[in-house]
C-alpha cells in the first residue's frame, strides 16, 4: 500500500509483489506530487480520492474506486487533505473487505500538479482578491512588509463596505487592496514572530497611511 510516496517505484519491486496507491484527486486530473494544492490553486469545486495500481509511471495505473467530495470554499489545504486522508482510508478498509475487483483505465486528459515552488507562495497583489485567497488556503502564503517577510496564514474577502484605495498591496487598516476586490487579513506571522491576530499585528507595526504589502 502506497501513499504519498513521492517517487516512481520500478520494477524488480514493481513485479514482486501487489501495489496499490491512494492518491488525492480524480484522475486522470491532478496527477503528480501536489494534487491537493493545485485543485486548490485551480478553483476546482469537486475532488476525491482513487485507489489505483502501481505502474513504473507518474500516477497512470488503473483505478480500483474512487469517491469524490466537494471542495469547500474556504477550506485550507490541511483542512481538505484530512478529509480526503479519511475518505481514503474508508474507501481502502471496503476495497480489503470486498476485494479489489477490476480496475477501469483512467479516462480524459491527464493534468499534472507539480509541486509547490517557495517563489509561488509569494502574494501578487495585482491578482483579484479570489486568486488571493486561494493562495493564503495553502497555509504557507507570503508577502513583504517593508524588507521583512509576512506570512498571511488566513485572509477573508473583504466586505464591500470596507474602505480601500491606492493600488494593489496598499494597506488600509486590515484590507489590502487587490488587482480585483480586496481581501482582510485575519492572521499574520511576522518574520522571527509568532503568529498572531491581525488587528493585534496593526497595532504594533502601525504601518504609515499608504503602506504597500509586497512592495
């Protein structure tokens, strides 16, 4: 039984004994090493989780089953990977139970999901506020505040209410304006810092009227 392995297994391995893999998407989408992330990243509504046979290739084998799931607008990525984490291990307690049957090839155009570079982590503020926040859900989003790195742990979109001006990155209490709409900054981690609140944040950094994140 294989999850997140990480690498291709080959044969004389592959041929000595049975191998089975639960990976985290439905394939032939998302193959690869951050199917989670990227589903995230794509503003996919539904993914699941296949129970598929081992092949000396990246996620190609046959699909035992399969179950699907709804991806919850807010949803982080550790949020998503421990329901999906769970439904696997259901879906491989029956496939033990019932036997494995046979397997059906997998069928559409194979995307992949590399992992996540560092440098992808870093916020564009030119981008609109929902790309924005699909960025923050993986939980290691970044930006800059003067020359020091902040981590932006969680975010929200901003009410239409909330007064913000200037261009995208600019800091207004809170919300910072994006390429499209704005987002508020719930919790922040200061470079060296614990995270905290981002009111509490504000309070201490007391960031000068037209402040840009990320500039």
């Amino acid at each position: 039984m294989v999850v997140a392995y990480g690498r291709i297994i080959k044969p004389p391995l592959l041929g000595a004994v049975p191998l089975v893999n639960l990976h985290f998407s439905l394939l032939p989408r998302w193959r690869g090493a951050a199917p989670v992330e990227r589903a995230i990243l794509a503003g996919d509504e539904v993914t699941g989780v296949c129970l598929m046979g081992v092949e000396a290739a990246l996620d190609t084998g046959p699909v035992y089953r399969r179950v699907e799931t709804a991806i919850g607008p807010d949803e982080t990525v550790s949020e998503l990977r421990g329901r999906l984490a769970g439904m696997g291990r259901d879906l491989l307690v029956r496939a033990l139970e019932e036997g494995l049957g046979t397997p059906e090839p997998q069928v559409g155009e194979p995307t992949y999901a590399a992992k996540v570079e560092p440098e992808e982590l870093r916020i564009d503020w030119s981008r609109p506020a929902v790309e924005v926040l699909r960025l923050v859900r993986l939980e290691r989003a970044f930006t800059t505040f003067g020359e020091r790195r902040l981590l932006v742990p969680a975010a929200v979109a901003a009410d239409q209410a909330d007064a913000v001006g200037g261009p995208p990155g600019t800091l207004t209490g809170p919300v910072v304006a994006t390429g499209q709409g704005a987002v508020r900054l719930v919790r922040v981690r200061p470079e060296g810092k614990a995270t905290l609140d981002a009111e509490a944040w504000l309070r201490g950094a007391r960031p000068a009227p037209g402040t840009r994140l990320g500039s």
